[in-house]
C-alpha cells in the first residue's frame, strides 16, 4: 500500500463498510470520517491522520458552504 489514492479509498469504504472501519480505527488510531456537511453533496468522506479533522469531502465543498453561510449571514443583515 504505497500509493496516496483518496479515489481508491473512497472506493474501498463503500466496498468494506462498518467491519473494515473498525480495523482501520484500531490501526491507525485516528480516522476522520463521515458524510460530507454541504447540504447539496452526500459524498463520504475518509481522513486519516493528525491535522484531518474535517467536515466536507473536498476543499470545494468547504468553500462553497463558507461562501453560502457568508451571502445567507448579509441577507439577514
Ligand atoms: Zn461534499
């Protein structure tokens, strides 16, 4: 396992579900995982390591939701 690919760890996720993630939090200890926090996305999402602490499956879903809460907050005054 050598390869860096968040593809194939999207992939396998979805293939291994609950059994395998509780491998894998016992192995690495700390995992961030989840469905992503945009209300227009469903993706999940799977961050391993320190620093991967995240609420969206990509840095575009966490800007796009950023600018939304922005332009919501000025419509409200
Ligand atoms: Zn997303």
């Amino acid at each position: 396992m050598d390869r860096g690919d968040d593809a194939g760890w999207a992939d396998w996720f979805l293939a291994s579900g609950a059994l395998a993630l509780a491998r894998i939090l016992t192995e690495y200890g700390r995992v961030t995982w989840g469905e992503c926090a945009s209300p227009t996305c469903s993706t999940l999402y799977l961050g391993i390591g320190p620093g991967s602490a995240r609420r969206y499956c990509s840095a575009a879903c966490a800007s796009r939701a950023r600018v939304a809460d922005h332009r919501r907050r000025k419509a409200l005054g």
